[in-house]
C-alpha cells in the first residue's frame, strides 16, 4: 500500500449494468462500475484524496474491468485480492418517470473478505478507515472484518466513520441495527439518512434527538441528510449546524448522492478542515454530482469544485 494513503475504505466494487430507457423496452445496456463504498472512494480520489480500497473480486470476465477502473480514478488497489467467486452485479434503467434497479449479491467474490485481508501495520499507517452496514450485510466474515478493523483504528487513534445505508431492498432494520451495535465503541463518525436511518432504524424524528442519541453513544460527529429540511446537519462538541442542499433546481439524478457527500466530507476532514467546514464543501461535492446523469459518472473533480464554492 502507497505510504501516501490517507483512507482505506472497505466494500465491494458492482459491476453495473444501465439504460437511459426501461428494462423491457431497451436493447442495449452500458457497462460501467458501482457500489455505495466504491463511489465514496471514486469521489475522495476526484477531489485529490489519497485512498485505497479494501475488497475481493472473482476470477469471472469482470475481474480486470473492475481493477483497472479503480486504478484509472487514482485509487490503490494493492488491498484487492481475487477468489473463485462471480463479482457483484445491479442493472438500473433511468428514465424520466422512474428508476429501476436489479440487484445480483448472492455468493459474490466480496462475501469472502476476512480480517486477514488488513494488517494492524497498514490499519495504522492511515487517518481514517470507512465502510458500512451494506458491507456487514455481505458475510459473517464481513463482519468480523468491519469489526475489527474499526476496533483495531480505534486502538490505535485512527479515526473511524460509518454509514449504516440502510437499504430494505436486501436489509432488514434487526439486523442493519445490530450491524451498528457491535461496532459503535469504536465508531468517530456517523452518516445517517433522517428518514432511512434515524427514523426506521431508531425511532428517532428530530434532529436535537438524533444528534443526543447518537452523542450518548460516544459517536463524535453525527452528520444527518435530511429531504425534510433540504440540507445536512452535523453535530459536533454539542453544536448542531446546518446546510442547504447545493443548487437542487439544477439536479436530474440524485443516485448515490449521499455516498458522494460522505466522500466529499471524509476527503475534507481528513485535510484539515472543521466538521462543519467539511459539511458545507460535501454539500457542493454532492450537489454537482446531481446535476448529471450517473452515480459515479456524474461525481465531480476538485477544480470544478473549488470553482463553485462561495
């Protein structure tokens, strides 16, 4: 692993499969890469950041597709490995009255991630490590990795960050809970979804009991998106702020969104700047990214960043 890294991300990279028309009526669909982790990773590079990520990949046709596409965004990739198993794979068709996604995650390459995948010595070379509930959601042996990467960071003042990414469409709450629940000793940094996380996760609906649910529990900064207010809030040192969402008359694509925002706030923080510094530089990250066609197509480079920031 490049010495340079500052942020090791641990998921699994899908292949992804799209249309700009519907699933019945398409001949052709378009070949690209995808995951909630690896467009966190994608959007950290876009903006300059160092980072690696952790994941395995089968040995199937896509294998080569998936390492080389990582690599051509600037992420390092020395943490992958490959097994016999087929690599991950969602199908999506845009059009203009909806999206459709497939998903296909039964028996994935990344289902086989184990602790020995991550050394304590690389764990400790970094500032932060990132994953998520979907990640947990792969394997028992998942799992146990997130856990004790998080606790190994933990041990060692590398900071964590978690988003449990409650997705109901191949998670249950019981056990999207339980995912946080085992890790959140060693947990410095929350995303949540106001109405997907806080509310069918914890029966928590306003914003100061989310924030004192989430302090009580030891998490340092609990960021929140909320479609109710617009904007992120971000509770730190028992100071809520918030932000508006960046330019929304403009946005034709909110897929992935959030990941994007948690890369743009990750990448900040990990460069010196404040949590509510960071919330209002990932807003902007976020809602450039919006204003275009595709979960990681769309995601934004530094310069065109900085060029909209006020």
């Amino acid at each position: 692993m490049d010495s340079k890294i500052d942020i090791a991300i641990i998921g699994e990279c899908l292949i992804e499969l799209s249309t700009n028309g519907t699933l019945a009526d398409t001949s052709m669909l378009n070949k690209y890469f995808g995951g909630d982790t690896v467009t966190t990773a994608v959007a950290i590079a876009r903006l300059g950041g160092h980072v690696t990520y952790l994941t395995k990949v089968g040995n199937d046709g896509f294998s080569e597709f998936i390492i080389s596409s990582l690599q051509k965004e600037g992420i390092d990739t020395s943490l992958i490995k490959s097994n016999d198993e087929q690599n991950g794979m969602y199908i999506v068709s845009r059009t203009p009255d909806k999206n459709e996604f497939l998903y296909y995650k039964r028996k994935t390459a990344a289902t086989k991630l184990s602790i020995e995948d991550i050394s304590e010595e690389c764990i400790k070379k970094i500032k932060l490590v990132y994953s998520t509930g979907v990640v947990q959601s792969l394997s028992a042996n998942a799992r146990e990795l997130v856990r004790e990467t998080f606790k190994t960071a933990k041990e060692n003042d590398v900071l964590t960050a978690y988003d449990p990414n409650y997705t109901s469409c191949f998670m249950n709450s019981s056990d999207t809970r339980e995912y946080f629940e085992e890790i959140i000793d060693y947990t410095d940094i929350i995303f949540l979804s106001l109405k997907n996380d806080a509310v069918k996760l914890y029966n928590v609906d306003s914003m100061e009991k989310v924030m004192k649910y989430f302090w009580d529990k030891g998490v340092k900064i609990v960021v929140v998106k909320s479609h109710v207010d617009n904007g992120y809030y971000v509770g730190y040192k028992g100071e809520i702020n918030f932000t508006p969402f960046y330019n929304t008359q403009k946005a034709i694509d909110v897929t992935a969104s959030g990941d994007v925002f948690n890369g743009g706030f990750l990448y900040a923080l990990t460069n010196g700047h404040t949590p509510l510094e960071a919330m209002k530089f990932a807003a902007v990250v976020a809602g450039l990214q919006t204003q275009n066609y595709g979960a990681i197509q769309a995601i934004p480079y530094r310069d065109t960043v900085l060029e909209n920031l006020q």
